[in-house]
C-alpha cells in the first residue's frame, strides 16, 4: 500500500513538474528589464519596507469579473472603462487586481501551469478573455500598463481557495478546475454536505501537491508580469486544511505547512524582485484575530515575526474585533494594516440598505481612522463612479459628510459557518436583526458604539443640533416606555416613527473612543426586542434622508 501511495506521490510532483516547465511564454508577451546589480541585504530590506509603507489612501479590490460580465468590447479601453478609469484622479492609490474569482487555477491571464477561462457558456457568454488571449494580451497585462501609466501600485491578487466551484449554482460546474477533476483525492471532501465547514471543494493544503502549485501560480506570475506585489486572499475562501473542514481546528502541523509556504514565497519574490531590481511586495487579507486564524491554519504572528509579509488586510465576511486590535498589532512588527470594508450581507432589507449606503461606508471608514489606520480596503464595491472613492482616503473630508453609526454591519452567521464555534474569537458587542436584543420589563441591556473623534468633529462643525439615535423597536408601544441612557446621561424626547424609536443625542454627551449606550423597559410596560441601532451625525446642510446604496 505504502508503495503504491509513493508511486501516486511521485506521479503527481511530475505532473506539478511538467506544468512549472510550461510556464515559459513566448518571447515579447511581456514587459522586460534588464537584471539589477545586487544590493547590501540591508539596503534592499529598507526599500522593501519603504514600498510597504507607502500612502494607500484606498486599496481597490477588482475581483476580475469585469472581462467575463461587464466588457462590451475586447479592446483595453473598454476593459477599464467597466471599473478602473473613472477612479482617475480619486484616492484609490492601490488596485489589487484578481484574475478571475473561480477555484484555485483557473484565471483570466495567459497562464501556461492553470487554466485560462475562456468559457462563455450560459452567463459567461460575455467573457472576451479569449478575445484579449489572441490580441497578445490579458486583463492582467492591460491593468498593469495602467496602473503603470498613472503611478497606481498594482497586485495580482490570488484567491488561495476559491469555493465558488461548490455552491451548486449554474455557474459552478463551469468554474470547477482541472486538478480537480484530474486529482479529486486533492480536495477537503469527496462531495457535497460531506464536509462541516467552507465549499466542500477546498483544495487540502496539507498535501505538498497543493501547496506547489499554490507556489507555481505565484511564481509564475511575479516572473511574467511587472506587478508591484502579490497579494494571498485567505478570506475567499476560509477553509484550507482537511481537518479544519471536518470540524476540528487546525494544529501545529497545518500552521507550520502554510508558513512554510509563506517562506518559499517570500524566497521567490525577494530573488525575482532582486532581478528586476525593484522589490515584489507579500500582502494577506486575513480574519481580523490572531486565535481565529489560527485555528484555520494562518500563523499570522509568525508570519510578520519572520518578515515573510509587508501589508495586512483584515476582515471579509464578519469581523471579530475593534480595528484596534489588529492596527496595534501590525505596528508590533512593522507591517501596516488596512481594515477591510466589505459589503453587508445581512439578509434583513431595510438593515442592509442602511449598512450598504454612503453615510455607513463614510462612518465605518472614520472608525478605521480614529483606530489608526492609514487607509481602507474596498472589497466588493465595483461602481467607479461612486463618490466614495473620493472621500474614504480623506478623514477630514469625512468630517464635514453625512454618516452613519452601526452596532454591527455584518452578519454573525458566518463566523461559525467557517470555523467550528468560531464565535469564541468574538470580542465585539454586535446587535442587528440577526442578533437582536430581548428586554424585559424593569431590565436593562447596553451596548458599546466605538465613536473615535466624534465629539471634537461635532464640536467643530457645529453639529451638536443633528446628532440623532434611532432604535428599531417594532413590539414598542410608547415611547416614553424605553428608558434611553447615553454615556450615563438620560437621553430625553424620544419619539416614535413607525418601527422606530428616535432621539437628539446632545454632542456633550459622546466620549473619545468607547461610548456606552444603556436601554431599558419600564416595569409594568410590555417586553419588546431591539433589533437594530443606528448613531446618525448630520451636517446642517445634508439631507435628513438615507442615500440609496451605489448600484
């Protein structure tokens, strides 16, 4: 038996052996330049570092659907006319570009060791990746000549372990990779509902297999194309080990496996970047807790310990901690952090419309800054029209702008959807439509808002007058029922408007940092749930109604 698994090993590193061979492309494909002499160790670590930590007001995240859904014509212009070119001129001074978000080896460059996905079967029929194949280029390519073009840094962003292939829709047997088909013993589960956590078409890291080509893909990359970094995208999606998909957290072994891989990357981009003579810079997006990830197998202490990354992005799908918690913990080490603001998924209507507009990405952006970040990342969020994208880089601007306080943007579903009780990692207090608040007559319940600066802003754009709290309490009867403290100080004249309790906030009242909001039903009035909070901070000329979410 034992011979046999040795034979199959042996097979399989040709196969992987065979594809790295490939990657060489035809002469002229891509942008050259002529190898650097080499520098002191120490010299190429500080410009490595001073790469790093560069301005990045806004990082983009384009997740490469543009040339499969969105681009009428397979010229360049009409490319970067879908999300890119109308960003000219705003704060967006990264874009982290991923080349198709489909499972682990298939992509829309020209890629010899993967697949390039050129289907147009079904709602693919739009995808001009071939179109653009045989004009000698790729999206890839036309990114980066404009990124080039306009001083923008650019990444190739690779997503680790795509599950998209798992999720039973139209479009997943067209997104399934030929390593899959070809290696299924690679993946977490033999089929669907077979494993406990994430698509059950995770590729197992913990197969040398997988960790090589996750490797190859990266390579491939940094030595074709002229990107400024590449980036690993954990967070799409969260399941990269056998035994974490089954329901147990990752050990010491899985964590040592990926770090290893970090190492070899590491290795690669320092040597291709000395060639060149212009570093190739690692960036992570990751959850948001040292414990978290370490459970799904991501040693991040370890990671930035040995120097193996330069930028960190945290969060996706659900956030476990204040943006503190990982800011202070990059400065440890060096590596500047960027809070990663993703759309809202949570399935409640009229929630998430709120947590999806301009006024919420323009508060959740001031909460990263009053943190310390030194910028955001902008996930899922494609139109370049908004005007978002010239106002999150800015705090000051921010300042003078309508915004809107949530106590939770995302769901809480998720963060044991993809760790098993991943909840235990949970610092924050969170309370939307899907984890509502039950009172009681004569209880009461609190809840901490993180506010930062906004005591000084409201003060200094005369403010104080338009700072309104709102409490979706449908079952609530009267008004004068709900007791409201803010900060250990009553908050009176609360008014109901349909679902909605409402009450003036005076500015006095709001504390730098950590503010604590207290509610409480009278004795002898009826029980009711709070299902929702929203803090609004209006500058006298704004309109007193939501903006509606970017398309």
């Amino acid at each position: 038996m034992k011979s046999v698994l040795r034979a199959e090993r042996f097979r399989v590193w040709l196969w992987v052996l065979a594809g790295a061979l490939a990657t060489a492309l035809p002469a002229g494909s891509f942008a050259t330049e002529a190898p650097a002499q080499p520098t002191d160790a120490a010299q190429w670590k500080l410009q490595r570092k001073k790469a790093a930590h560069r301005p990045r007001r806004i990082i983009f995240n384009n997740d490469g659907d543009d040339v499969v859904y969105e681009c009428k014509n397979a010229t360049p212009e009409a490319l970067l006319q879908c999300r890119t070119t109308a960003l000219l001129g705003s704060q967006v001074d990264s874009i982290f570009y991923c080349t198709w978000s489909s499972g682990l080896g298939v992509f829309t460059h020209n890629t010899k060791l993967g697949e390039v996905f050129t289907c147009t079967e079904k709602g693919f029929s739009n995808n001009k990746t071939a179109e653009f194949l045989k004009q000698g280029t790729d999206p890839l390519r036309i990114m980066i000549d404009f990124c080039r073009k306009h001083q923008i840094e650019v990444f190739w962003s690779l997503r680790t372990n795509d599950t998209h292939d798992a999720w039973n829709d139209w479009y997943s047997p067209y997104l399934f990779p030929r390593v899959k088909r070809e290696h299924p013993e690679f993946m977490v589960a033999s089929g669907p509902g077979r494993s406990k956590h994430g698509g059950w078409t995770a590729l197992d890291y913990g197969r040398p297999e997988v960790r090589e080509l996750a490797f190859r893909y990266v390579e491939e990359v940094c030595q074709n194309y002229d990107v400024d970094g590449v980036e690993l995208d954990f967070c799409r999606h969260l399941v990269h080990f056998k035994r974490h998909a089954m329901g147990q957290d990752a050990g010491d072994e899985e964590r040592a496996m990926m770090t290893d891989l970090l190492r070899r990357i590491r290795a690669m981009t320092e040597s291709t970047g000395r060639r060149r003579g212009r570093p190739i810079l690692v960036a992570v997006r990751v959850p948001d807790s040292v414990g978290y990830c370490a459970a799904v197998g991501l040693d991040i202490v370890r990671w930035m310990e040995e120097d193996l990354i330069d930028l960190m992005a945290v969060s996706d799908y659900f956030r476990l901690n204040p943006w503190e918690t990982s800011i202070q913990l990059g400065r440890r080490y060096g590596v500047p952090v960027y809070p990663c603001l993703s759309e809202s998924r949570i399935a409640d209507r009229e929630a998430a419309q709120v947590r999806n507009s301009l006024e919420c990405y323009r508060a959740r952006a001031m909460e990263a800054y009053d943190a310390g970040a030194c910028g955001v990342y902008m996930f899922n969020f494609f139109n370049p029209h908004s005007p978002l994208w010239r106002e999150l880089g800015d705090a000051k601007h921010l300042a003078t702008l309508e915004r809107v306080y949530c106590a939770g943007v995302r769901g809480v579903g998720p963060i044991n959807q993809w760790l098993a009780n991943g909840e235990r990692f949970l610092t924050r207090q969170i309370l939307s439509p899907e984890r509502p608040r039950k009172l009681r007559p004569g209880e009461a319940a609190s809840l901490e808002l993180r506010l930062g600066g906004e005591a000084e802003r409201i003060a200094s754009h005369n403010l104080a007058a338009r700072v309104q709290l709102r409490l979706r309490v449908p079952e609530l009867a009267h008004p004068d029922d709900l007791t409201i403290r803010f900060n250990d100080r009553t908050i009176p004249g609360a008014t109901k408007s349909g679902q909605w309790v409402e009450a003036r906030v005076a500015s006095e009242a709001i504390r730098r940092g950590v503010n604590r909001l207290e509610f409480s039903v009278k004795p002898g009035a009826a029980g009711c749930t709070v299902q929702d909070v929203l803090l609004w901070i209006r500058p006298a000329s704004a309109p007193s109604k939501a903006q509606k979410p970017p398309s």
